[in-house]
C-alpha cells in the first residue's frame, strides 16, 4: 500500500519509537515525586520542554503539554470565553480545523467571526486589515497551513498586524510542525501542534501560551504544568514527539529541494495533462510541498477512494467524515467551491518517506481509474 494520507496521521518514525522504548525502560517515576526517581522523570521532562522552546524560539516556561491538539485549541478558546466580557469577539479564518471552528462556536456563538478567505485559500488580508484598523477582537486565529489544502497562511504578517493593534494572535500549526521549519512559531502569543502529523505517537501535542500569562485550565485537578493543564504528564511519547520533531527539524534544513514542492509540482503537471477538466485547489497560493487538493473531472469521492484502495493507494478527501457520509467540506465552501464540486475533491498528502516514483505511481493509477470511469479500459 502506498500511503498518501499524512496530514491525517504519519507513520511514527523509527526515532520516536526508540525514545519511547527507551523512556519507558529508563523513566518510571512521576515528575511531581519528591524523590529521586520523580526527579529524573521532572529533569527529562524540563530538557523535552527546552528543546521544543528552542526549535519554537520561545521561553520553555511558555510550553504545555496537551493529549494533541483538539485538547490545546480547545484549551484557548475556553482560556479566551473564561477571560473576556459578554461582548469581546474572536475572529478566526473560515477554514480553521472543526476542533477550533466548533469550540470557538461552543464558546461565542456568534461572537466568533470567521475571517473570509479568497478562492485560492488564502485568508483575506486586506478584509483583516480593514476590519483591524475598525474594531478590535480580542484574539485572531489563522493556521499556519490548511490540513486539507495545504494551503500556506501568511502567519508572519498577520502576527506583524496583530502586534501592531496588540491583538493576541493565535495559530494552528499542526500541519506546518515537521514540514517546514518552526523557527519564529515561539513569537505567536498561542501555538498549537500534536506530534502524529510529523512521525510522533498520537496522543500528544502541545499549546504554546504567552510569556509568564495566567491560562484558565479546561482540565482541573492536579497543579501540574504551571496548572495550566491537570494530570500526570506521560513522559515517553513526550520525549518521542521532541525525538520525532529533532529529526523532521534536520530533514528540514538538508532538503531544500523536497521543500520546493518539486515533486508535487511534477504531479500536478502530468495530472493536469493525462485528466483534462481536472483542477489543483490553490493552485495559485503557496502550499505545502507534501499536499495535492485535486478536483477531479468526473466520479464521486468514494468511487475514485475505493477504486484507488483497491489499487493500492490510500488517500483521502481531507473532509470530517461523519457516519460514514461526507458533508460537503467548510474549507471549500470557504472558498466558494459548490457543494458538487466539493464532493469530487481527493486530498494526496505525501510523507518524508515518499518516493518520486510513488507520485509517479499514483498518476499512472488515477489515469488509469479516469479510463475505466470513462468506460475507456
Ligand atoms: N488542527 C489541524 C490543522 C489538524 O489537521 C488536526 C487534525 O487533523 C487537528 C487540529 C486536530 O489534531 P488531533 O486530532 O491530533 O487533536
């Protein structure tokens, strides 16, 4: 099976499975013990806290361990509902993951305003500019990149704005973590990530908090983690995320090439060729070099899902699938795709470990299922 589904979930890479082996192994007691065993586990877990600090560019006091980041994201907008007057606003872009999207409507109502993005997913810098230099809401929410798209946000300059108003801004960068380097994340006031999205263990992530803030906990128990964040923390997928995120951080800096998007951009050509009538979504914004949002000419999703199951691809449509019926994608909505179109849209997101020839791969069996549709093969 050749596995085009990363921006779901990444295999966990071999680096992350020794450091929790040997975490396991080595690290028994609870960081809040007042012996010596606990110390060991409280100094591993300070050293893991440094190291995301440093890859972010922030201060190690500012990191919380999180379950992933549904809990961390999550955990801002009830910091923000908590915190604010009946009358303060979050804005937050219309393509945001449904665990911001729901919680900051859970939490707002109609007092989260979605931030307008163009056709090619980018949010609307000049609508957010207007809107700033107006009003001003009480925390900005734009991801670094979009989980279905690939779409790259321009997280630099609306952190600039932001700043500028000093409006706290707050971003989602659970698919930019591993793919591209997370250097300047730390100068964002709210960073979010989980380490199964760059070859980590599920059930970890992070929320990066302003320097020396008080953050109201959703979970309350125990005073762990600044008492931003109650219960025992689990320190060897902790130390397998830093030891996942250490190696994409060098992948990174060694694969200049990979970054610009060269194999993708081949792809797309020869798609675009051997299937007339099909369109690359945001073909026209930067995007992420390991991710493809095609509209297909013809077919519905699950038909083009099975029949590449079949052929040994596994990919996606990038949407929240629920009871097994796809609702047509927020995202595409977002950026004024119809309902019908939205339903032919195939997410391909490759890996680190992917080859030039398995995209090579996957365009011979998308031409060749665009035959059999046509009642060509
Ligand atoms: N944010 C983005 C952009 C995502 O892609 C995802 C997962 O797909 C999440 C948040 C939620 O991550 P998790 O399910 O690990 O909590």
């Amino acid at each position: 099976m050749i596995y085009f589904d990363h921006n779901a979930t990444a295999p966990v890479m071999r680096e992350a499975r020794e450091a929790w082996l040997a975490a396991t192994e080595n690290i028994s007691g609870n960081p809040s013990s007042p012996h010596g065993i606990g110390n060991r586990a409280h100094v591993a877990l300070k050293e893991a806290r440094e190291k995301l600090a440093h890859f972010l560019g922030c201060h190690a006091n500012d990191i919380i361990w999180m379950s992933g980041a549904t809990e961390a994201n999550n955990t801002v907008m009830h910091h923000f509902a908590k915190t604010l007057d009946t009358k303060a606003e979050v804005w937050i872009s219309s393509i945001e993951h449904p665990c911001v999207h729901e919680s900051a409507k859970y939490y707002f109502g109609k007092r989260a305003k979605l931030i307008p993005v163009t056709h090619d997913g980018v949010i609307d810098f000049d609508w957010l500019t207007a809107e700033l230099a107006d009003t001003r809401p009480a925390l900005v929410g734009v991801m670094a990149a979009n989980n279905e798209t690939g779409v790259i946000q321009p997280w630099r300059e609306i952190l600039a704005i932001c700043q500028s108003y000093e409006v706290p801004f707050f971003t989602d960068a659970v698919q930019w973590l591993g793919k591209m380097p997370a250097k300047d994340l730390g100068q964002c006031d709210f960073v979010t990530g989980a380490a199964h999205k760059f070859g980590g263990p599920r059930g970890i992530g992070f929320l990066k908090i302003p320097h020396k803030s008080k953050i109201t906990p959703l979970l309350v128990g125990g005073k762990q983690e600044q008492g931003v964040r109650a219960g025992t923390e689990n320190i060897p997928i902790i130390l397998s995320m830093l030891a996942a995120l250490e190696a994409r951080e060098k992948q990174i800096g060694h694969s200049q090439h990979l970054l610009r998007g060269i194999w993708r951009d081949n792809f797309e050509k020869k798609l675009l060729k051997d299937l007339p009538g099909m369109t690359i979504v945001g073909a026209n914004s930067p995007r992420l070099w390991n991710t493809v949002s095609a509209l297909m000419p013809d077919g519905a999703q699950l038909k083009w899902l099975t029949k590449l199951d079949k052929a040994g691809f596994a990919v996606s449509t990038g949407s929240a699938c629920t009871t097994g019926k796809e609702e047509p994608s927020h995202v595409l909505a977002a950026m004024h795709f119809k309902a019908a179109e939205a339903h032919r849209v195939l997410r391909f997101s490759a890996g680190w470990e992917t080859t030039e020839s398995d995209w090579d791969a996957l365009v011979k069996a998308l031409t060749k299922i665009h035959e059999e549709i046509h009642g060509k093969a």
